[in-house]
C-alpha cells in the first residue's frame, strides 16, 4: 500500500462545501488514519478544511498557498494565481520515493489536475488518481433538460472550454479516475475497460444524524420540503422557484428550505421576489454538517 498522498484540492472557494470537496475531506480523514497526508491548498481551502475538522495532525500536514494579494484584483485574477503558483509548486515538489508516493487531483480544475499532471511525468512511477465528477455539457445545448427556458449556454461553454486540454490528459496519464455515477464512465472507455474507472458514489454519515434525532424527538416539523445543493444551472434551482409556485396554489402556507450557495443566488433571490414567494422559501445559505442543518431537515 501507498504511504504518502499529496492531494492537489487549489479549487476550493468560498464557504461552501462542493462535492469533490467533501470527498477529498473524507479521504484524508480516514487515510491518514494509516499513512501520511498532504494536502495542497490556499488559504480559503484550508479555512474549509478546519471547518469540517481536518487539522493538522502527525499524519495530516498542510501546504498552504499564499496568493493572498492576488486574490484582492478579482475572481479572474484569483483564479489565474493559484493555477501558476500550484504548477510552480509541482515542479519544486520533491518525492524520495516515488513508488510509495499518490497524487490525487480534487478535481479537473487546472489548479488541481495540472500539478497532478506535471508530478507524474516527473516521477512516472508514482500513481495519480484524478476525479472527474461531472462533465461539461455540450457547449451548444448548455445545460437544457425538457422544456427548460435558460440553458446557460455561456457558463456551459467556459466549462466545456475549461475541460477540454484536461480529459486527454487524464485519458493518457492517469492511473485511476475516480467518477460519481455510471454514465461518467463512459466518458473514459479504455481505462474503463481496464478496470482503472472507479464509481464513487456519495454517502450520508447517517449513525450521526440519528444520534441527534435521539436528543430532539419533539421537533417541530417547519420546512414541507429541503433543497440542498450548488446553485448551479445543473442543478435546476432557479425551475424549483418556479414549481413552488405551483405548489403554493394549493397549499399557500407550503414552505421550502433552500441550503446553499452558488453563482445562481442572485438569479435565486430575484426569482422569490417575482413570484412573491418570501414568505414561502427561507433561504439559509450554506449549512455545515451539524444540529443546524439536522434540524431543519
């Protein structure tokens, strides 16, 4: 078995929690039960990381990023530092023994996946495993389903735009990929056919939660429904605005609890306010593990 992993996780941002963050999270909770841990971040993946209590430990060690002043010139700016600086750290990163050694890119991000990329061709013996959780849609269709009205053609094309140089890369060079349902593993036949696609699949710490129903039995129920997810167009968030609409025809005082955050809240909030359905949907912005969120499901 392995004994060290560097896991490449530069695309965290924001306070959320995205999917491929709550896996390299878990992943390093229980690996570094047994072997050593580190994990590449900046600094607003390492506040997430402390928030979900992964900390430094004598088998967790943090390299942290400074792109701190960068950062204060925008996203764009922001996001371009920390690709530079994490392939400038992949070429200075040294490895003793590269036959003991894991590279795990979070995500296909270029933040992530090229340092990933560029250790591997410098220690071709060592084994790097990339995540590719979801695939950009095509850039003419967008993210269209049914009858759906915005397609978000323009975010679907900077995201096919952004994937493109990466998946030949992954196809190539990679290991093992790691996807999160059965139709991603299409994307990847020959290393499929190989055995080297790994379906993950998500799970809830549910032993957790029902710890916490124990306490709170007398609850009152609030919410007639929950959202939790990305404000994201894949996520059809802004059409669930809309059929709450509908349900509050029939029941008018019918209430939705929307957890989470993204690049659609603007589009989120504005949407309730048309509808006129503020007094029908709270929302709560993003929600770590806890009492808070079991209690409002």
């Amino acid at each position: 078995m392995p004994t060290i992993f560097h896991i490449f996780a530069n695309a965290a941002l924001g306070k959320g929690l995205s999917g491929s963050d709550r896996i390299f999270i878990e992943f390093s909770k229980r690996l570094s039960e047994k072997v050593k841990v580190f994990i590449h971040v900046w600094s607003e993946g390492y506040g997430m990381c402390i928030g979900q209590d992964l900390k430094p430990s004598q088998n967790v060690k943090f390299k942290i990023m400074n792109v701190n002043l960068w950062c204060r010139f925008g996203f764009v700016i922001c996001y371009l530092a920390r690709i530079v600086v994490s392939i400038k750290e992949a070429f200075f990163l040294k490895v003793l023994n590269e036959k003991s050694t894991v590279f795990y890119s979070a995500s296909e991000f270029w933040m992530d996946s090229l340092p990933a990329f560029i250790l591997k061709l410098r220690y071709p013996h060592a084994i790097w495993v990339a995540a590719w959780f979801q695939t950009a849609p095509n850039p003419l269709m967008g993210f269209t389903n049914g009858e759906r009205q915005t397609t978000y053609k323009i975010s679907a094309f900077y995201y096919w735009l952004m994937q493109l140089p990466i998946k030949p890369l992954i196809k190539k060079f990679s290991d093992f990929v790691l996807v999160n349902n059965e139709e991603e593993r299409k994307q990847f036949p020959k290393l499929d056919k190989n055995s080297q696609v790994i379906v993950l699949l998500g799970a809830v710490n549910y032993s957790e939660i029902e710890s916490w129903i124990k306490l709170h039995k007398k609850s009152t129920k609030v919410y007639d429904a929950v959202f939790q997810g990305r404000f994201h167009p894949q996520k059809g968030i802004v059409e669930l605005i809309e059929i709450w609409k509908l349900v509050t025809k029939k029941q008018p005082h019918a209430k939705l609890a929307l957890i989470g955050d993204g690049s659609l809240m603007r589009d989120v909030k504005a949407k309730i306010e048309d509808l006129g359905l503020s007094n029908n949907i709270k929302l709560f912005g993003f929600v770590f593990d806890g009492p808070q969120k079991y209690d409002i499901f």
